[in-house]
C-alpha cells in the first residue's frame, strides 16, 4: 500500500511533507529544462539542457535524487509546449509541442518533442549513454543513467477539451505523439529521440485523462492497431476522476461525493477489467482525485454531522485510497499535495493535504490521515472484502505477502450522514484468536495514528466502535508493540558544545559556532517552515586557508535521516561526509554547490555516524545555518 498511496506535486514542495506518501507525480513543465522564455534560444536540434541548476534555477537532480533515498516512486509528467515551438502572437504554453505547420497524426512532428524525452529518459533513467549523446547546456554536469526514474508521463491531460484545438488533442493525435516520445514510432524516426532508445527499462505512463471513461482507451487501442501492430504506445493505463453528484470536472452547482456515494470502486473495477482482458502487461493508475475544503467549492468535501470540512476530507481521501486498492489499481495519486488559494472556491483550489506555499503549508487533517494510512498499511496488500454481517459496517483485509503473521483490517461506515456502530464484533480467524491486535486510530498531530491494543473475548472477536473515519486493526503473532515497516524522524537541536574545528591539529572554537546558534528560530526546515539565518561563519579570503573542516559531534551516533544548509551568498562547493570508526574513516555523503541564494537545501541521507564533517572547498562556499534530522521520533 506504501507505494500505491500517492499525491501530485512540485519541485519546490517541502520533502518532508512529501513523505506523507510512497508515490509522486511531479508537474514538469519543459520549459523549466531549457531556454526559460530566452527571445533567441535556438532549441532543436541543439539544444542545450539544464537541471542542476535548471533554467530556473532549481536543481532537479538533488529533488530527485533525495526522493530515491526516500524509496519514494516518482513519475514526472513533462507537460506543455516551449517559446521556440509557438506560432507567432501565439503564447499558450500547453498547445500541442509541434510547429504551426506540422500535421498533429504525424508521429514525426513531434519529433522535437520526443527528442526532450530521450534526453530526460537518458539523465534520470537506468542506462548510461555516450557523452556525445547528451545536449547540455555548458554550465551543466554531463550526467547519464542516474537511476532515479522509473516511470515518465509525456503529458498531461490531452483530452483538455475545455481549451481550444492548438491545445485539445484528438485521441489519434496524442497516439501519434505518444509513440514518438515511446519508441520513436517503432524506431521508424531513428534511434536518438523517444523514451525507450534511452531506458529499454523505463516505463511511459500514458497521460492521464479527465474521466475514467473507457472510450479514451478504445480510441488509443485502435489506433496502435492500425499503426503499431496492435502495441500500444505507453506501459501504464492512467486516468483522472473526481468523486462528486454531477460527475467528471468543471461543474458549477456540484458538491464532492463519498467514494463509496460515487462507487469510486466500481469505476476502477472497470478500467481493471479491460486491462486485464487486453494488455494483461500494463499497469493501470489514478493519478488525480481528491475533494476541496472551501466551503463554497463544486468540488467541496460538505460538513457532516460533527465532522467539518477538512475531517471529511480526511476521511474521504482514505476511503478513496481503500477502494482504489479493492479495484487492483496499481497506484493512486490524489490531487495534490498543497492549497493553490484558501481563499479561491473555484475547484481543485483548496484540494491540498496542506495550505498554499504563501501561507506556510498548515498541516490539514488528511496529511496526517494519509501519512498514517502509508505507514501502518506500509508493505501490506489488499486481500480481500470481509462480510461484516451489519450493512452499516464494511471491512477489507491487508496482508502482508513477505510475513503471514502479519495482518491488517480497515473497518468504517460507508455512508455520509454521521452513522456510528458501538462495539462492533470485528470476529478473528481461529489463528488471528492467539494474536496480538493494535487499534490504530487516525489523528491530526500524529504521523503514524494513536494505538491502543486489544484482546480477543471468548469467541475471538474484537469489539470496536465503528464510524464514518476508518479505523485500522493489525495482528502479529509477535509481541506487540506491532513492528514498524517504516521510519519518523525528527530535527535535532545543535548547540555551540558540538562544533568545532581543527587548527594546526588543534581543536579549537570559534564563529563556526554560528552555524548552530539559530536552531530555536529555522523551525521545520524539511516541512518548508520560512526562516532566515543571518549569523555565518567565514573563514577568510586567503586561498592558502582552504579547504577548511568543520566537525559537527553529536555526541553518539544517530540514525541521521536529513541533512539542510542554508546557503547564502557566494557560489562554492561544501562537501559532507560521515566519520566511521574513528576520525581516519569517512564516508562521503554529498557535494553542494551552494547556488542558490538564501535558500535551504534539505539532502536525504540516511547514514548512521556520531561525527559530521563540513568541507568548504573555498572562500566562495558560505552557510548561515545547519539542520540535522535523526530517526527515531515517537509521535
């Protein structure tokens, strides 16, 4: 379930409220990547790339790269069109990626555009190309087969058709894109465009539609039939759908439905089916759904009962995951992770698990709700349906397939009025009985749930009390507490008594300890807590004093999850590493190039040491603060 459970999101998205889930999909808009709106950036066939730092300045190999440690999936989907691509008085950066006068059912004219995916496929994919192959821009690493990215969507939404027709594909038209950007239409348009002459082993994710209708799918399929063999241009079936009493996007008298109102499961059950019975190989995806907390948005989770908004939301969105699990859905990506507007009712605005970057990311209910659902479900799959034998109650079963002592049971009521069902007999399996049982029960402030554990009676059964928020039961044979699959962590305070530096092989103190003298004021640097640091420590112009070591003591060793500087002026490399047994034996961790000013730089590094190590490599490398993360936080 860790990796079914996903959310959409961005670049600049705070990592720490990022691992709420096991999956992302990334919003990636080509041109990020190259020419930033430059008048005479002459694009293809030279093109010159950018990630680290990208055309706007974000660094695209450190996002990716900390959400691999994180064993978090990632699929970016590379959306719109670039400035040197545009008719002229023309600037919708989502139109079709083709010139003016290129035929749109033509494979080859999205060749431009294909070339854009090989070069993304061939930095962040598995396989290593030749140099002389990549198209970077000269200030940029010649990097290859990094590993990051399995997964890459080629667009978002084709079927836009509120938009006009430089925007909307047809079905044929985005067929004959997709294929390009797959194979370069079965190689037919050479071997240096298209995802798969980069990565063999990457998969394209076909862009998510607005329904989950299966018309879309009919019209792709029958077009690979006449122009692919039959073979469908993409490994991964993917839609859009939003629970709600008119159905699809875009309505204005609309109010959110309960998945179950919706029969959010059904719905999937379908697009299931017809995978299996046509292309049993792909995997199939939802990678938008989700409900607003605006109390006059058409897309709005409603007040029931005592719940408020943001609750059902919470609750919405659980249920929402447990159905999509129940159909056999692959993975799940709400919509998304922060607020666009808390103040806009227009739909999709207030879908977030937290509020707008403006207003500092306020933790919602469902952040914590989802986040608790990925870690207690976390390498856990959906079993089976249990008849609870009391029409208000519904039960499904996890289990987990590497361990069969370990179970797990979601119970709530699945409907919307407020419905609550007192001790509910929740009967075990005869070897369930002899177990152990935790009640999780979801909480805002707790990342994991608030436990409590039971016992059976003498039937072996469980008495719970039921309502319309999920609960989770989890047996293990065991002792409880019931093992975690998953790890907290939390910033550690530093203080001056653990920084030092070696002079002359003396150690010595000095304005080194400004690195460590704002901890009470940066906050939560890892959930995108705003702070400035002013106090920085410099150790002179003298080329001959670099590099220069400071050593972070923290006394003894950790479990150190996260590691963030906040950089200011200057542009120069700090390098970290981690001691080992003694000060002879480091581990190298990360170079930063400090390029960005005034800025956190948050790196996932998850090595244990007692002992950090800073290398400036010269007078241009220049932090203000640090932050460390270790494992082991109780909630």
């Amino acid at each position: 379930m860790d990796q079914l459970i996903g959310m959409n999101a961005f670049i600049d998205d705070p990592i720490g409220l990022i691992e709420a889930v096991g999956f992302v999909r990334e919003y990636h808009s080509w041109v990020w990547d190259e020419g930033n709106h430059q008048k005479d950036y002459e694009g293809y066939p030279n093109n010159q790339l950018a990630w680290n730092p990208g055309a706007v300045e974000w660094n695209f190999d450190l996002f990716y790269q900390n959400l691999h440690q994180l064993g978090i999936t990632v699929s970016p989907v590379l959306q719109g069109n670039v400035p040197w691509l545009l008719p002229p008085n023309y600037y919708e950066l989502m139109s079709k990626p083709i010139a003016e006068t290129e035929d749109a059912t033509n494979p080859k004219s999205y060749t431009e555009h294909a070339d854009y995916v090989y070069q993304f496929a061939a930095r962040y994919g598995s396989n290593r190309l030749p140099n002389n192959l990549l198209k970077l821009r000269a200030d940029q690493e010649r990097l290859t087969g990094l590993g990051y990215i399995r997964y890459l969507e080629n667009w978002n939404e084709y079927d836009a058709w509120w938009k006009d027709r430089k925007v909307f594909f047809e079905p044929a038209e985005y067929a004959a894109m997709a294929s390009a950007d797959y194979d370069a239409h079965q190689g037919k348009l050479g071997n240096t465009i298209g995802m798969k002459n980069a990565d063999p082993a990457m998969k394209m994710v076909m862009s998510g539609t607005t329904t989950a209708e299966l018309k879309h799918l009919e019209a792709l399929k029958e077009w690979a039939d006449e122009n692919r063999g039959g073979e469908l241009p993409f490994d991964v079936i993917n839609v859009h759908h939003y629970s709600n009493d008119k159905g699809g996007q875009f309505h204005q008298n609309s109010i959110g439905v309960s998945p179950e109102a919706d029969k959010l499961k059904e719905r999937m059950e379908r697009l299931v089916a017809y995978r299996n019975r046509f292309f049993p190989d792909k995997e199939v995806w939802i990678t938008e759904f989700g409900y607003d907390t605006h109390p006059n948005s058409p897309q709005r989770a409603p007040l029931i009962a005592d719940y408020s908004q943001e609750e059902v939301q919470a609750q919405w969105l659980v249920r929402s995951y447990l159905a999509i699990a129940a159909a056999g859905i692959d993975r799940a990506a709400m919509y998304m992770l922060r607020d666009v507007n808390e103040k806009s009712a227009v739909q999709f605005q207030t879908s977030g698990l937290v509020s707008s970057k403006d207003t500092g990311y306020r933790t919602k209910a469902s952040w914590y709700y989802v986040y608790t659902l990925k870690n207690r479900l976390s390498g856990m799959a959906y079993e089976r349906e249990i008849d609870s034998g009391d029409g208000r109650v519904k039960i499904y079963r996890f289990r987990d397939p590497n361990d069969a002592s370990k179970a797990g049971y979601v119970l709530w009521c699945p409907t919307s009025d407020g419905t609550t069902v007192a001790d509910f007999p929740l009967q075990l399996s005869k070897k369930e009985e002899r177990q152990k049982a935790a009640l999780i029960r979801f909480k805002k402030g707790d990342r994991d749930g608030e436990q409590s554990f039971l016992t059976t009676n003498h039937k072996g059964q469980l008495k719970v009390h039921v309502s319309e928020k999920p609960i989770l039961v989890l047996t293990k044979s065991d002792d409880l507490p019931y093992p975690r699959a998953y790890q907290l962590d939390k910033k550690m305070t530093l203080d001056s008594s653990m920084i030092f530096r070696y002079v002359n092989g003396k150690k010595v103190k000095g304005t080194e300890k400004n690195w460590v003298d704002e901890q009470a004021m940066i906050g939560e640097v890892s959930y995108g807590e705003k702070s400035q640091p002013t106090t920085t420590f410099h150790a002179g112009f003298a080329p001959n004093s670099y590099p220069v070591e400071v050593y972070l003591d923290l006394g003894q060793a950790h479990q150190i999850s996260k590691i963030c500087l906040f950089d200011v002026n200057g542009k120069g490399n700090c390098s970290v590493a981690a001691m080992g047994q003694n000060r002879e034996e480091w581990t190298d961790l990360f170079t930063d190039n400090l390029a960005n000013y005034n800025q956190w730089k948050v790196h996932v590094v998850n090595t244990s040491t007692s002992v950090l190590r800073f290398r400036l490599q010269d007078a241009n490398a220049n932090i203000s603060e640090i932050g460390v993360y270790v494992v082991g936080a109780e909630e």
